[in-house]
C-alpha cells in the first residue's frame, strides 16, 4: 500500500532535518533545468572526470537526465548551509569536509530508501555536491566498471546536467558563486525525485 504523500512529506523532512539539512521544498520536475554545457564544468574543472563511476563519462548525459525527468511528477530540492559542518568540529574545512559529504549522502540515500519502502518504487536521489566521496579510490581507475557500492551510489545533479544554479533559483531560493569557501555561507543542495 502506497503511504499518503503528506504523510511521507512529513517523514522525509523529519528525516533530513534530523540530519542537517535546513531546507527541503517541493519543485515541480518541470522547473528542474537541464543544460548540456554542466557537462563541461565536470570534464575540463574537475579532477574526477572519468576517475569516479558516478561522474562523467558514466554518469547520465544530459539528455538521459532530460528523459528521465519527464518520468516523475514530484520533487524536493533538499538544502545543505555551512553549519552542518560545525558537527565536525574545529578542524580545517578541506579535512572535513570529505567525511560531511559521505555521511550528507548516506542520509539522503535513506530518504530515497523510505520513499521506496513506503510505496513510491520510483524514488531516486542524486548524490550530493560533487564526486561520489564513498571509497578511497574509485574502481573507475583501474578500468573496472562496476561500481562496488551501486546499491548507494548516486550521480550529482551537475554530473547528470542538472544546472544547480538555476534549478535552486527556480524555487525562489538564493545560491550564489563563492570566491573563497566560507563554511558559515556555504550551500548546498541535492534533488529526490518521487512517483
């Protein structure tokens, strides 16, 4: 039997914010934008490209990304600030922040599972901010292709084409370019699709 979807909202909020994030709002799939150029961004700025199963070339293209949600009625956008880190202690930010990341994705992944155990079978999640954190090495570059956490392993909105910037002001919410990363200002968001 399908849960009510209210009464999913509510757990799923209950959820996130239990782990951190301070935002989570519908979007209509519709207004998530899709942009062929993200692409770019991943293969000539990121030192993951073709080093992470979950990054490009493997992840979704964008047209698979356009396709895709097409299938889905429903979405949240679920935001991350700065202030999650501070959980993490005094250390310096780029020491941190690899394992924020693993235990930001982790939580989400247990959304997409509870929406999947409470009827909505087509619920999926895009990893969170940049390149899959979950091993030390990924299989990727030693040529293997089969990922060894699938069953959690998620591609990041901007690995699938998503354009982050837009897609986050499509809801009425500010995201701006950082020149230097502040942890107090810092945002972040990732997408749960639902059916």
């Amino acid at each position: 039997m399908v849960k009510k979807l209210d009464k999913l909202e509510d757990e799923l909020k209950k959820m996130a914010f239990k782990d951190g994030a301070d935002i989570i709002t519908h979007i209509d799939p519709k207004g998530i934008v899709v942009g062929n150029w993200v692409r770019l961004k991943c293969q000539y700025g990121c030192p993951s490209y073709a080093k992470k199963l979950s990054c490009p070339p493997y992840s979704p293209s964008p047209e698979d990304t356009r396709q895709i949600l097409k299938e889905y009625s429903k979405a949240y956008l679920l935001g991350y600030t700065g202030s999650i880190f501070k959980k993490y202690g005094t250390e310096q930010f780029d020491k941190i922040f690899p394992q924020a990341l693993k235990d930001i994705r982790k939580s989400v992944f247990e959304l997409e599972k509870h929406a999947f155990l409470s009827g909505y079978y087509k619920s999926f999640t895009y990893g969170f901010c940049g390149p899959c954190t979950m091993c030390e090495q990924c299989v990727a570059e030693e040529g293997v292709l089969t990922c060894e956490n699938a069953k959690e392993s998620r591609p990041s909105m901007e690995a699938a084409g998503i354009d982050v910037f837009k897609t986050v002001r499509n809801t009425g919410l500010e995201l701006e370019v950082q020149n230097e990363i502040d942890p107090d200002k810092l945002r972040m968001f990732t997408l749960l699709l639902l059916e």
